[in-house]
C-alpha cells in the first residue's frame, strides 16, 4: 500500500531541511533531491516502526500549502 504525502523543502545554510507536515517527520540533505530521498527514507522507517496509535495520533488527514501576499513594512 501506498500514500501521497508533502514534502516542503526549505534551504537552511549549506543543505536543505525537508520536511513531511501530515506526521511531523523531518529529515535533511545537501540537495534537494537528496532531502528529498532522505525524508522518503526517514518516513518509510516511521511507518514501518510506529504503531497504529501513533500513526493515527500524528497523522493529519488535510495539508494544504498555498502562498498569501503580505505588506511589508
């Protein structure tokens, strides 16, 4: 069985910060693809090692990522 899930990939010095918002799981990488595939690795793990409680506990059923316009200044 498989899941869709975000990823949201943010630059934080030298490397990237990946991050998987529906369970809070984090990972890092010195590329994007490389935090990427380093989230996919950490989230399999999750899965694989958590229980059905947590899993239900941490996963959030609705993710939205969009971008809004502020004022500055």
């Amino acid at each position: 069985m498989t899941r869709q899930l975000t990823a949201i990939i943010e630059k934080e010095g030298d490397g990237y910060v990946a991050l998987c918002p529906e369970v809070d799981v984090a990972s890092q990488g010195g590329s994007v693809s490389e935090a990427r595939a380093n989230l996919q690795e950490a989230l399999e793990l999750f899965f694989e090692t958590a229980s059905a409680e947590e899993i239900r506990e941490r996963l959030h059923g609705e993710v939205y990522v969009t971008q809004v316009e502020v004022a500055l200044g």
